[in-house]
C-alpha cells in the first residue's frame, strides 16, 4: 500500500525529498498517514479532493483485493 501512495505522490509534488508515508495497524485495518511539503499539500488533495479521492479509491481496491480494509490520512 506504502509503494502504492508513494509513487503516485511522488509524481504529484515538487519536492519528493519532504514526502514521508507511514503505516500504522488499527482494529479498524491499515491507516496509512501522509505527509508533504506545505506548499504541495494543496496538489495532492487537489480540486475539491478529487486527487485525494482518487488515491482512496485505488487503496480501496488493493486492500479489496488483500482482504482488509484501509485509510488514508493526509496531515
């Protein structure tokens, strides 16, 4: 899941150095926490969250597909 954000953000900000992806386990499944630099933070949420929504959805997908449930947390 961790690779999955990663590259995709990754590609999204200017400065890739400042991304910082954690995985925590939960009894609610897997959260996975996202940090970026503050001034790309508005690129990976993007208009009215639809980049954000969309990385839910493929996370969605993969965790669909590994039998657990997942989230994601931007800070």
């Amino acid at each position: 899941m961790k690779e999955l954000i990663e590259y995709i953000v990754k590609s999204i900000v200017t400065d890739p150095d400042k991304v910082s992806i954690t995985e925590e386990d939960s009894d609610e499944g897997l959260l996975v926490k996202l940090e970026v630099a503050p001034e790309d933070k508005g690129r990976v949420i993007g208009k009215q969250g639809r980049v954000a929504e969309a990385m839910r959805t493929l996370l969605r997908v993969k965790a669909a597909k590994e039998e657990t449930r997942v989230r994601l947390q931007i800070l």
